[in-house]
C-alpha cells in the first residue's frame, strides 16, 4: 500500500510538472503569438499539442497562425477541431473557418459557416456580400476556363511573387537565399526578407535569368510589388519602414511604407523617398499606376479602412506631389482584406481579396474604372478558375494588348511558399453587347434624324449619349449582358419617351426600335380623343358608374382638350365586354357614358356639347362574343371608353 501511494504522489508530481512546464510554453508562445512571430508560436503550441496538453484558446490561435500565414489547409484541421469541441465562438471565427473549408473545397460546410458568420455578425459587409451572391460558385463557374497558366520558370523553394512590367523585363519578389554572408530571417513567415529581381520577356512570354534588381533599392529588409513608369525612370515600391534608420509604431513593430526612386543617366536609382502619406502607426504597401500614371493605387490599413487592409487612390500632379489618399469605397472594399492592386491599359482594376465571394483565401477580382473618375466601379467579377484556386491567388498584371501576363499563387504543385505563373487570357470576362436601333414617327413611321438618345442605368445614372443619324440610327457600345437600361428620347415638336430595355445574356446585339409621338396632334370630326392619350377604360366598381378617383384623372385629360377648343362638341361612347346579359350590360354602359357626361358638366362643360350613350356589348371588337372562349386580356379589349369628336 504504501509503495502504491508513493507511486500515486509520483505520478502526480510528474503531471504537474508537466503541465507546469507546457503552460509555460503556452505563455511563450502567446507572446510570440502576439508579437506577430507565427512560425515560431506554431512550433511551440504544437509541442505541447502532441504532449496532449490543449485548450480552446490554444487551438484557436494555432488556427489563426497558419491562418494569418496564408496555410488554410493547416488551419482547417484546428479550426474544425476548435468547432468540434465548442461549436459557438466568436464571429470572425466563421468567417476564417469559412475561409480554410473552401481552401479544402467543402464548399456546401463552407457556406453554412458563412451563414453562420452573418448571424453572428449583424451587418458585417462581408455577410451582406454572401447573402447577395449565393450563387457565386455558379458564377465563378461561368467566368473560369479564361486562362491558359504555367509554371513561370523563375521560381525557388522560397516565396516568390508580385510581379511588375519594366520595359522588357519583369520585376519581383523573392525571398530566396542569395548565399549572403549575413541571412535575416523572418520570424513571421521562416524565410529570408524579400528583394527584387529581375528577368527578360521572351516574345513568347516565357522569362529568362534572374538577377538582383537595384542595388540602392535592396536593403536587410523587405522590398516588394514595384510599379514603374512608361519611361522607367520612375519607380515605386514596398518596403518595411527603413530608410536612414529602421522606424517602429507604437508596439515596436516595422511595419510597411511605399517608396519612390529616380534613375539616373547610368541606370542607378538614387532620390528613394518615403510618399508623404506614408505613417508609422499604419500600412501602406502594393502600389499601382493608372494607365495615365496621373493616379496610384495602393493598399492600407490607415484609419477609415473599412477591413484588415483597403484599397485607396492618391491623385499625382504634374509637379510630383500628391493629393489626399481616397478610399475606393464599399463595391471594393470589405471587412476582410483588400491588396495587391493593378490597372492595365484599358481601365480595368485588378486586385486580391478574401472578402468578396471566392473560392479560398485571397482571389482575384476585375472591375472596370469608372471614366468619369466617380468611385461607382462597374461590377466586380472573380476572375475564374485557373487564375483562382482554393488557395491565396494574388498579384495578377497583364498587358492589355498580347494578353499575357503573370499572377502569384500558393496553390497545390509549386516549388515554394508564392509562386510566379505565366498565363495567356483566351477570352475577355465581360460579356457587352450593342444596343441599337431606329427611331420613327409612331404614326407615319417616317425616320427621324437628329433625335437626341441618351442611356441610362437601373437607377436613372446617364452613361452615354448620342444623335440619331441621317437614318434615323442610334447605337450604344459596351453595354452589359443580362442588364436592365433605359433609354430616353427625345426631339422638338414629339413627346419624350423613356423605353425600359433588358439587354440578352450572351455577346451579340439588341435592337431597340423607338416611336416617337407628335406632342403636338392633329384632330378632325370622327377621332377619338382617347386614342390621343392613349385611354382605354374609365374604370368603374363593380355594377357601379360613380367616377373613380383614378378614372378622374383620364377625363381631365378630355376636360383640358375641351377647354382649349370652345367650339368642339364629342359622343362619349361605353361599352361592354359579352359576358352577361345582352340588356343588363347596355344598361350599365349608359348609365356609365351618362356618368360620364354629368361629370364633364359639373366640371364647367357646357351640356350641349357632349352627347353620351352606353351601347353594351353591340360594338365588339374581336371575336369574343357569347359562349366564345377568350382571355381576360381580350375580354379587356371591348371594355373601352370613347370620346368622339362631331364638330370642332
């Protein structure tokens, strides 16, 4: 007994000794945790994990650590533990879990986390976002097989990536050991500081050798994602905050700034200066030209982001200086994270996300600048599977006239972290039509030219305008598929007239032929001023002939063609549809065309100059007499109102 008790005390002293000694790597790790040294956190909490020593709080920041360091797979396997073991956690939760199951390509688990997120998170625009675009997958689904992707042939074990056109070269990223006698190591990410480097473009897109880019550019710290000018004498990159001396925020932590250098006449990039809106308290990283280098775009983190990281724009004059930096807004920007912006020749805006609806981790997305420099972007597309896996897919630059461009990705098959791809785009994402047409005389259908035709969209915004021609011809370029426009049109002496129109769902044309009303029309003897305003009923009650409220406002109509013309006298006519009786329904219609005539009267008409009946169902239009099957729409046909004039 005594021996066993002994043994007992062994063995508890050893339990907690143990515990003892894992929580106190627990502790390390939380503060590596918190001082963004992931790799080394990971490590830690993974040892005591095998030791069998685990806690929620443990399991959700070995998540968030692969997580924050783009390994969503890795991350899965603890956040599902994590959901299995306590299935109610914090919002953000869901949506990261989210996130890893579409790294894993359980889509229909993912979704329901989604769904989970925006019950949790009220009205996070992420939720909202999802919510909208249920059907995303189908959409990426119609977007994808556009590219043509291959291994670059620049890539090391190391990550390598955000790609740059200089001239005939491209520029990059890369942490890859370059045999330096001193090797800083990045405790967040394991590897070496990222440099730029170089390499040819063959005409076939394919890239030649890599070498070190920029000399004076290049420092112990990180340098990524160059934007250059047309004349490649301008340059602006990323880097950590370091110029004459490293820079910290508040928690002592080196975070990034974009730089801009000059080259001088031997090639040499001198004059690196930090852009003036750069901080030490936030981010600034990823620059991008706009086609007319008049604009830069950029990601950040400062304050009125909306998400972990914002697109913003900053206005370049003409002397060098810059302008106040400019969220691009909510079609852009989510909660999540919003970088690695692009703009190609053709105004379109590339950039990476993992807010937007995608596939997993950050994918790439497409919008259209808008040309009058608002911030309403045109619609924003996942570009598709191959650019998009379920991994982090980023960087994406093209040029706008081969079609070839470069994109990085962490995908399933490389050779390191990031990955270089060369991609050929075989077909454009939008889908545009021609919407055209002719415009005529609704009466005569002469051709009418020189009427003014101008478009709009779904909420009245004017997109373009045009003159008719010669022919009476219109047209406008670049609409969209399976969008909604008015069109509205107008000329002197005819009625302007708004047409809704739908545009088709694939490339091609839709016609839109126009008829234009004289405002001005010609009456004799025998018209019928409700052909004029195109007034059918006079609406009564059922067996009632009292004037509806709504029925006053079509016999205003007559009132006013009455009082402009003193001398005009008019028949005003009712009639019936054939269902019931022949005499009830000529009794009702007189009683209405009387009801009709005394209203006019008691509205200042004098009675001479209206004569009314009511004439059934004895004046059909259509074939729908007595036992004939019809519609309601045809039946409708032969229950009109008329006002016919017999002297002017």
């Amino acid at each position: 007994m005594k021996n066993k008790i002994i043994y007992l005390v062994l063995i508890t002293l050893t339990c907690v000794s143990s515990y003892s000694q894992a929580s106190k790597k627990e502790v390390k790790g939380n503060k590596e945790y918190d001082k963004l040294a992931y790799i080394d956190a990971i490590k830690t909490y993974e040892r005591i994990y095998a030791k069998g020593y685990k806690s929620p709080d443990m399991l959700l920041k070995i998540g968030n650590a692969y997580y924050f360091n783009a390994e969503l797979e890795k991350a899965n396997k603890w956040f599902d533990e994590l959901y299995a073991t306590n299935p109610d956690q914090d919002a953000e939760f869901y949506y990261r879990f989210a996130q890893t199951l579409r790294a894993t390509k359980d889509y229909t688990k993912s979704d329901t986390m989604m769904a989970k997120f925006g019950e949790k998170s009220g009205n996070d625009a992420r939720a909202q976002l999802f919510s909208k675009n249920r059907n995303y997958l189908d959409e990426i689904k119609n977007n994808s097989g556009r590219y043509k992707i291959e291994n670059a042939g620049i890539n090391s074990k190391y990550s390598d990536y955000g790609t740059a056109f200089m001239g005939t070269k491209v520029i990059f990223s890369s942490a890859r050991d370059t045999g330096n006698f001193s090797k800083r190591i990045h405790t967040w990410t394991g590897q070496y500081f990222t440099n730029l480097y170089g390499s040819p473009i063959a005409e076939d897109g394919s890239l030649g050798a890599v070498d070190k880019f920029g000399k004076k550019i290049n420092t112990k710290f990180h340098e990524d994602t160059p934007a250059f000018t047309k004349d490649g004498k301008t340059v602006y990159f990323t880097r950590n905050n370091y110029l004459d001396k490293r820079g910290f925020d508040a928690g002592k932590v080196t975070l990034l700034k974009i730089y801009t250098a000059k080259v001088d006449k031997d090639g040499n990039w001198k004059d690196i200066t930090p852009l003036p809106f750069n901080s030490d308290s936030y981010q600034t990283a990823h620059p991008a030209l706009s086609a007319d280098e008049k604009t830069l775009y950029f990601a950040s983190d400062m304050e009125g982001s909306r998400g972990q990281s914002d697109l913003y724009r900053v206005k370049i004059s003409d002397d060098g200086s810059f302008g106040t930096p400019e969220n691009l807004g909510d079609k852009i920007n989510t909660p999540g994270r919003e970088t690695y912006p692009f703009v190609n020749d053709d105004n379109e805006l590339y950039f990476a996300s993992d807010g937007q609806p995608g596939l997993g981790g950050l994918d790439i997305f497409i919008t259209k600048i808008p040309k009058d420099g608002s911030l309403e972007f045109k619609k924003v597309l996942n570009v598709g599977e191959e650019a998009n896996s379920s991994k982090d897919d980023f960087a994406l630059i093209i040029n706008s006239k081969t079609k070839r461009g470069f994109l990085s990705s962490n995908r399933d098959g490389g050779q390191g972290n990031d990955d270089i791809y060369k991609f050929v785009e075989t077909r454009p994402i939008w889908c545009e039509q021609l919407l055209h047409g002719v415009v005529t005389d609704a009466q005569t259908k002469a051709i009418l030219p020189g009427a003014k035709v101008i478009l709009f969209d779904e909420k009245f915004k004017q997109l373009q305008e045009t003159i008719a021609d010669a022919e009476g011809k219109y047209e406008f370029k670049e609409v969209e598929c399976n969008t909604k426009y008015y069109v509205r049109t107008s000329l002197e002496t005819y009625t302007t007239k708004e047409s809704p129109v739908i545009i088709g769902k694939t490339d091609g044309k839709t016609e839109l032929n126009i008829e234009l009303e004289k405002s001005e029309k010609q009456v004799k003897p025998g018209d019928d001023i409700a052909d004029v305003f195109g007034i059918n009923l006079i609406y009564f009650d059922l067996d009632k002939w009292n004037i509806r409220p709504d029925a006053a406002v079509d016999l205003a109509k007559v009132l006013d063609v009455l009082e402009q013309y003193p001398t005009m006298t008019i028949d005003i006519r009712s009639h019936t549809d054939s269902r019931a009786s022949h005499a009830y329904n000529e009794k009702l219609s007189d009683r209405r065309a009387k009801s009709t005539r005394e209203w006019l009267i008691k509205n200042g008409i004098a009675a001479k100059r209206l004569t009314a009946k009511g004439y059934g169902e004895n004046q059909l239009v259509n074939k729908c007499a007595d036992d004939v099957q019809c519609t309601e729409e045809e039946h409708q046909l032969n229950r009109r109102s008329q006002f016919i004039i017999t002297s002017l």
